[in-house]
C-alpha cells in the first residue's frame, strides 16, 4: 500500500533523530528499550519456558529461568493425553469456516457499498455501526435463546454462524475501503466492453483487492480462533469444544498440571503470533484508521 | 449500466450480509428488550409472562450487587484505562526518535495484544501462584515480602492484580495510536522551546500535550468502552471473586443468565450496562468529530 510507504517516510521526518555524536546517550536510549520490552514481554517468555521444563524443575523449589533440561514432554503429554488435539482441530475448522463464510459474504457487500448508489445504502453502513457496538455479553443471551429455536446449541454451526455476523461490519468496513482505493476508470473501460457488473468484479476488483482480502481473513480467522464467551455458552459437549474453552477447562481437569496448561497455552498462542508477524503492517493501520483518521 | 439496474444488483450483493446481521444481531436485540421485561426465570414457571419494569426496579432498587458491580466495573475501567495510557504514552515518547530498529522494537511491543485472552489470563494465574509462581518466589527470594502474597485469593488485592494484566494486554494499543500522534508534533516547537529554557517537562505539558490531546481523548474512550464490556479476562482469572471483590457487570450478567437461569434479570442488568456504553459511545463519537474538525481547522 502507498500509504504505508508515506507513513513511514514521514515518520523518518519528524521523529527527534538520536544524537549518535553522543554515543553513550544513544546507548542510554537502547539500554532503556530493550529493558522495558524484556520486561514486559517477560510473561510470554515465562509461558513457553516454563512449557519446556521437566516436571520436576517446573515445580522445584528454586525456579530457573530456562530449562535447565529441555523437553518436549509436556507437548507431549497435551497432544496424546488429552483431548486438545479435538479441541485443537474444532478450533481451526470453525475459525476457518466461519474465515470464508465472513470474506466471502462481506466482499460482496462492501463492493455494493463502495461503487453502487442505492436507496439504503447509508442505513445499511449504520446498521453494520451500530450492531457493532452491542456488547456480547448481552448479545449472548437472545443469542442462546436464538440458536436455542433453531436447535442449533452444542453444534459447531452455531458458533460459524455467530462469529461470521460478529465480523462481519468490520470486515465490510475494511474491504470497501481496500475497493475505493482502486481506481473506477479500470471499471468504466469493462462496462464499455459490455462486461457485467459481477464480472467486472470477479475479473478485475477481485484480483486487485488481493492483500485486503488476505488482511480480512487473518482478522477473522483470529477472531473465532480467540473466541471465549460464545463457545462458553452455545457448547456443552467435549467433544465440540474449541481450544479456548479446552484449555480453560483445564484448568478443573488437571488442576496443578501447569506444565500442560502452559504447554497448551503456547500452542494457541502461536498462529496468532505468526499472523501477526506477517500482517504486522496492516494491523497498525487498521489500527490508526480506526481510532484516529488521518 | 444503467443506474437502476446496478442499484437491483446492489439488494442481491448485500442480501446475505443483511440477512445474517437481521437474525443474529437486530433480531437478538429486539429480544433482548422483551426478554427483559418477561418473567424468564427457572425458578418461577410461565417465562413469558409480561413483568414490565421489575427486573429493572430489583436491579436498581432492591439488590445491591447491580450498584456494587457498576462501581467495580468503573474502578476497573479506570484503573485499566489510566494504566495503559500512561504506560502506553511512556513507552511511545521513549520510542518517539529516529533509532535504528524502531519497527522492531514497535511490533515487539504490540504483542501482548494479540495473545489470546484465554493464553493471557492461564499464564498470568501462572505468574500470580502463591506456591509456585515466579513473582511470588522472586519476592520472597529477595526478602521484599515473607509470606507469598496471594495476588487472586486476596479480596483486597483481587481488582488491582486482574488490572495489571488488563493494564498489559490494553497497553498496545494506546501505544501505537499514540506513537503516530507524536509524529504531528513539529520538531522546530521542541527546538525552540528548549531555547527559551523550558525543561523537560515544560516542554511535554505545552508542546507535545496539545497536539496529541485528540488523539488521547478517543483512544481512551474507546479503550474504557473495550474494558467496560470485557468479560473474558476477569472470568477467567478469578471469576468474579474472592466474595465478589471483582464482580463487574459482565460476569454479573453471565452468572444471573447462565448459573441461577434467571433469564430476564441477567438480560435486564445487560440493558442498563449497554446504556453506560452508549453513553461512553456518544462521548467517543463527540470527540472523534470534534478531533477532525480540530484537524480541518488547522488545515486551513
């Protein structure tokens, strides 16, 4: 994205430029930094340390920073001993499905929304605001009675019918604005050539709109992948549970047990990290668009 | 193409959209407004009896855990929402200079907002154990404290320890949006002003501070309106508990509607927390209009 390039020369611009004529202050400066992000980020280190202990050392009266002895037995232990393998792949086949059915129905809609004048257009952008801001846990409740109707609890149907409409006004929001920014003259020259309406947008925006859809379905799938409360209340059978609820369930099964709660912990941990890492950039923004324009 | 007939096309593109907000998001809200008025509750029989206003008057009038739980949950709103502010300001003028590695140092910092609620509140029990945890061990091990201090099963320390870790998750993005309004501050002010003698705080309070106040404003909004309605971490840290010491609305909510089955009730708590957020909303929708006319004027 251009924007991203300029955002990051004017960034270079204004910034207070570090004194590297003082080396000692710009050490100062490094020092203190990688202080404070050791320090904050110590919790995660702990969790994926503390998940490659021995038992024995987890528990020990003196705690090490790092294994003394490395191990993968507690993964171990988590995927042959426990139900997280299940509650692992319901995860990532809600998060997934529930991923393409937002992409899909959301990209329609917000091409609808970004090049197509219609009576209700602006009421329908509202509605999709203003849903947004129901707290879910109040929503949870008609939501329970809802899918209580139509007998749709403890299925995983459930919860990708949920976390689609969750998402849904945010990834609307996101993709109409990756469609305005292509330029409509590439549309106007299909139209003359007789191309309809869908086809000009399944040939041309579609291909175009390439990392904005890769950005919607990281941020959906992240979504139902982290998921607490909805699980929590349309789910009731083990077999259906998904890794939040797994894992926190935990917590009552093997009490004590934290070399698995931690080994566990790590795993859901690290799609998300990986995501991020690759989307970093867009995250950011989404961010700043977000909360303050401009 | 005729404008008619792409504005056809348009009620066909947004059609499951539509369809799906319809039954799972306005249908649900219509319900939850008669649902709170209706009897709903499995100790008494006929649900949907009309019970008009009385949920509401027992949450307001009768019982004091609505009022109590409403105070905890501002102490929590605050508490995380000042935390992370001041946090994240510190960390985004700490990062505010032209280093070698500043992108790095900027996603190093945003992770804790991205691990997963349920990873973050397991892994800061973990830290917070009395025998086993480390901030525990490293306290006694360094004489600062005799006996493990119990960060969770304390009444007293309950809400600061579940703070703490809203403080570090909430952090991030205070930081990031923070960090990009810095940017708008014009060096040659700095110079100047360092000129005339101001000191370093002088120098915050009347150069950096006004520019980055707008900003300040709708990030905190929209943090406390993010931390008012949280339920996932205070749940899963400690419940609610110990003897309702952290009982915030949510999972006030959530133990009404799922534990006792009290249906309406829970769902009428749940409407007068929503008219908190909307007043919260109203309040960020203000200043985020008020923040771009601010931006225009300085424009032109």
């Amino acid at each position: 994205m251009t924007g991203s390039a300029a955002a990051s020369q004017e960034i270079r611009d204004t910034a207070r430029p570090v004194d590297f004529r003082r080396p000692l202050a710009a050490a100062a400066v490094y020092f203190v930094l990688m202080s404070v992000v050791a320090f904050i980020l110590f919790p995660i280190f702990w969790m994926v340390s503390s998940s490659f202990k021995p038992q024995t050392e987890l528990f020990a009266r003196d705690i090490t920073m790092l294994p003394v002895e490395w191990t993968l037995e507690s993964y171990r232990s988590v995927w042959q001993g426990t139900a997280f393998p299940t509650y692992f792949w319901n995860s990532f086949k809600v998060a997934a499905l529930s991923t393409l059915c937002s992409v899909v129905i959301s990209m329609y809609a917000a091409y609808a929304i970004a090049r197509i004048r219609f009576a209700g257009r602006y009421a329908f952008g509202m509605l999709l605001l203003i849903t947004q801001m129901l707290p879910h846990i109040l929503l949870v409740i008609p939501l329970f009675l809802v899918m209580q109707r139509l007998k749709l609890l403890n299925t995983h149907t459930a919860l990708i019918l949920a976390y689609t409409a969750v998402s849904l006004p945010f990834t609307v929001w996101l993709l109409r604005g990756f469609f305005e920014a292509i330029p409509e003259e590439l549309e106007d020259a299909a139209a003359i050539d007789g191309a309809s309406l869908l086809t000009i947008f399944h040939r041309i925006i579609l291909p175009l709109a390439g990392p904005g859809l890769a950005a919607v379905a990281m941020f959906s799938f992240i979504r139902a992948w982290n998921e607490f409360l909805f699980a929590l209340v349309f789910l009731q059978s083990r077999v259906f549970f998904t890794l939040p609820i797994g894992l926190a369930s935990f917590q009552e099964e093997f009490t004590f047990r934290w070399d698995l709660i931690m080994a566990g912990a790590s795993i859901i941990t690290v799609p998300v990290l990986f995501f991020f890492l690759l989307m970093q950039r867009f995250i950011v923004q989404g961010l700043l668009g977000g909360a303050v324009k401009g | 193409m005729l404008s008619k007939q792409r504005a056809r096309y348009a009620y066909f593109l947004i059609l499951p959209a539509l369809a799906l907000i319809t039954l799972l998001k306005l249908v649900p809200t219509v319900e939850a407004v008669l649902v709170s008025m209706q009897q709903q509750s499995m100790m008494r029989p006929n649900p949907e009896a009309f019970v008009g206003f009385a949920h509401y008057a027992r949450a307001l009038f009768e019982e004091e855990i609505f009022w109590g739980s409403l105070r905890r949950s501002a102490v929590w709103t605050l508490g995380s929402v000042a935390g992370s502010y001041i946090v994240g300001l510190s960390l985004a003028l700490l990062l505010d200079r032209e280093i070698r590695g500043r992108t790095a140092f900027r996603a190093l910092l945003l992770v804790p907002w991205v691990i997963p609620d349920v990873a973050t509140a397991l892994l800061w029990k973990w830290l917070y154990g009395d025998q086993v945890g480390i901030i525990n061990f490293l306290l006694v091990k360094f004489g600062l404290v005799t006996k493990p201090i119990l960060f969770l099963a304390d009444p007293a320390l309950a809400m600061a320890s579940v703070i703490l870790v809203q403080v570090w998750k909430l952090y991030p993005v205070m930081f990031v949006v923070l960090l990009a309004a810095l940017q708008n501050v014009p060096r040659e002010l700095h110079e100047a002003a360092e000129i005339d003698g101001a000191g370093a705080w002088q120098r915050f309070r009347f150069v950096t501070f006004p520019f980055i106040r707008p900003t300040s404003v709708i990030i905190t909004l929209l943090g406390a309106i993010w931390t008012f309605q949280n339920f996932d971490l205070v749940y899963l840290l400690t419940g609610g508990g110990p003897a309702d010491a952290t009982e915030v609305l949510p999972t006030l909510v959530f133990k009404k509607g799922f534990w006792a089955l009290e249906i309406g009730y829970a769902t009428a708590i749940g409407m007068l927390m929503l008219l908190c957020l909307v007043a919260l909303s109203v309040a960020y929708l203000y200043a985020y209009r008020v923040a771009g006319q601010d931006k225009e004027g300085a424009a032109r």
